[in-house]
C-alpha cells in the first residue's frame, strides 16, 4: 500500500513541475511622455465617455503616452518555485512614474476658480471601481492617474493646462482639448 501512496504522490509532484515552464521574461517599461484627456464618466460613473459630456461627470485622465521598453529574457535559479503552482512566469516592472501634477484652467470654471486657476483641490482620485477619493495630487506617483471633478463648472467651455513631472525625464505640460458644454 505504501508503494501505491508514494507512486501517487510522485506522480501528483511530477505533473506540477513538468507544467510550468521554466523560462520567463522581465520587461521594464520607462515612461518617456505623458497624454492627458477631459472626458465625462457614463451612466454608471465609472467608465470614460467622450460622446456627451455631462458636467456634472467629469474626469480627467494623465497616463503613459509613450513607453520604451527593455526585456530580459530570466531563468529561474531554483525549481521549489514550481512545486507550489504555475504562476506567469513574465513580469513587468515601470522603472519611473508620473507625479507632481498641476491641473489649471484655461477658460473660467466658475466664479471662484478663473481662467488660470490651479484647481487641484477639485480633483477627486477615482479607483478600479469608480469610488472617489480626496487625494493632493501634487503627492501622487502612479503610471496613469484617473480623476473626477468634485463639483460641476458653472461655464460652458473647458480646457485644461496639466502640467507635471516624469521621473528621470523631467517636466511636461499639456492641454487637453477644448469642450464646448451644450
């Protein structure tokens, strides 16, 4: 009985190890750029929509615009890793991030926030689930950043200046485009 035991159990470790490959790749991902997009939320408030733009819904977006790329192909140095289950052996890692940002209008908000505001203060983050959060947004580090206006502009039109920083490859400033509320 204990031969039958021991032949299970070989063959139940064998077949965990054949089944993960022992190859892998490593890819850093540098941010070279930086877009920016105004964009109104959907129904649901969470996905972006560009159709129609609800003034009491919207967000902006600062993500990775341009990326280098650097891959290393890694083997790994011990096989205890492939007892325990077959995981993705391909990772990415970003080797930089976008921080530092300033959002400013460019035509009057509203009253208390005139055309060359900064209005950081408005900027609620937005997370997976379309929750929001206050957060200073000068503070933040992440390879795109997604936030939704806490109150709505009183104006019709709107374009924003976002200007921020790109670890080790300095500063940038963008506009987002111009919209015209109905």
């Amino acid at each position: 009985m204990k031969k039958v035991q021991f032949a299970i159990l070989v063959y139940f470790f064998g077949s965990i190890i054949s089944c993960c490959s022992d190859e892998g790749t490593t890819t850093f991902n540098t941010i070279e750029s930086a877009s920016v997009l105004l964009f109104s939320f959907d129904e649901n408030g969470i996905f972006p929509y560009l159709d129609e733009f609800n003034p009491n819904e919207l967000g902006i977006s600062v993500s990775a615009d341009s990326i280098s790329s650097k891959i290393a192909y890694t083997k790994p140095f011990s096989t205890m890793d492939k007892a325990y289950a077959c995981t993705d052996p391909n990772q990415t890692y970003y080797t930089n991030a976008i921080d530092s940002l300033n959002v400013v209008t460019v035509y009057d908000f509203d009253t208390d926030y005139p055309a060359g505001s900064v209005i950081n203060n408005l900027l609620d983050r937005v997370d997976h689930y379309g929750e929001t959060s206050s957060i200073n947004i000068q503070e933040t580090e992440s390879v795109s950043h997604l936030y939704k206006f806490s109150k709505a502009p009183e104006n019709d039109s709107l374009q924003f200046k976002i200007t921020g920083r790109i670890t080790d490859q300095g500063s940038f400033e963008k506009y987002t485009e111009l919209v015209i509320l109905d």
